[in-house]
C-alpha cells in the first residue's frame, strides 16, 4: 500500500473558510483529516478527474456541517462508511449528470446506492477506509518518532521499498531496521484501530455560523 496521505492544502482551506468557525473549526480540521481522503478517492473510482474531486470533497463537507450536528449514528441501521459513501455516490452523479434532486429523491438515491452497490464497490470502499485511517494513524504518528525512523519505516514497512535501499540510505544496519519496523508496527496497527472506532463513529463540531 502506497503512503499517499490526501493533502491538498486549497481543498482543505476552502472547506474550512464554507463550514468552520472559532470555535469548531479545530474539530472540523480534524473531521477533514479524517474522511477527505476516503471521499476524494471514491470520487475519482468513479471516473472524476482530480480537480472535480476536489470540488466533491468540498460539497460533501458542506453536506456533513449541514447534517452531522442532527445525524444520529445507529450502528444497527449500517457503518457511517456506507453513509459517507452513499452521499458520495449521490454527489458525483449530481456532477455528471448536472441536476438538482430535492430531499426525497437525495434520500431514495442513498437508499439506492447502498442497496445496488457491487460486491466490487463495497471491497475498494472498504479498503480505501482502512487506507484513510491507516494515513491519519501515520499522520498523528510522526511527531512521535525520530524522523529518520519514521521514513525509514515508511519506505520499508509502508512503501515496500528494498530493504538493502532503505538500510543504504538511512544508514542503518539490519537489526536497527527490523528492530523499527517492529516496534512501528504495533504502534501504527495501535493507532490505526483507535482511528477507526473514530471513524466509525463521528461527532458533530457544532453549528455552523
């Protein structure tokens, strides 16, 4: 798996300028980091170019500060990732198809997507979910670790780059490197699991201004 965190930073100030304020926007940063990159990459699994995907991340997040201080997450009724990605689906045929629905048919279309989503659809969600959350575990990592411990980790453990490059370029002998993969590896598989449950289960950052 690639190492490919989303950061674009004029998506990122542009969503925040539509829906944060003093007092939230912390908390809205934090939901960016959390869900734009996930949202950014349905987008483009459906045929988006980049620059159309980034406007996608932006009105979904317009949606969410507009729903998230009402939502009501039921773990019974399915995951807020089939929610999040249903609302995407909805969002990106709005652009292709360039209509506008009124509530009761965005509402029939997430019901919609949700049932008719293939075997297919359902798998890369999942993975890009665990990706997202594997990147903000990585993210919330960094200022933790030496830096020439958390690159080396990454080229090696998260990149797949060959280990005599990495030992080459890092300086570092075998054992120091197995010794760092291992001891990064609980840490990330640690941080990554408490980044999920937080995925899984959002809080509101308040009204919007």
């Amino acid at each position: 798996m690639t190492y490919r965190h989303f950061n674009n930073e004029t998506t990122r100030s542009s969503v925040l300028r539509a829906v944060a304020n003093t007092e939230n926007e912390a908390a809205w940063q934090r939901l960016f980091d959390l869900y734009a990159g996930f949202v950014f990459s349905i987008a483009r699994s459906k045929g988006l170019k980049p620059e159309d995907a980034d406007d996608i991340v932006q009105v979904v997040f317009m949606d969410l500060a507009r729903n998230l201080p009402t939502f009501q997450y039921d773990r019974a009724k399915g995951r807020f990732r089939s929610y999040l990605t249903g609302l995407v689906h909805w969002r990106v045929m709005d652009r292709l198809k360039a209509g506008k629905r009124d509530a009761e048919l965005k509402e029939s279309f997430l019901e919609e997507a949700k049932a008719s989503a293939t075997a297919d659809d359902n798998d890369f969600a999942e993975r890009e979910w665990q990706a997202a959350a594997m990147e903000e575990a990585l993210r919330r990592m960094k200022p933790d670790v030496r830096p020439e411990h958390y690159a080396a980790f990454v080229a090696s453990a998260v990149e797949g780059q060959d280990t005599e490059a990495v030992m080459k370029l890092y300086g570092l002998s075998r054992d120091n490197l197995y010794q760092i993969r291992a001891r990064l590896t609980a840490k990330l598989r640690e941080t990554t699991a408490a980044v999920i449950a937080e995925m899984d289960s959002p809080d509101a950052p308040g009204p919007r201004p």
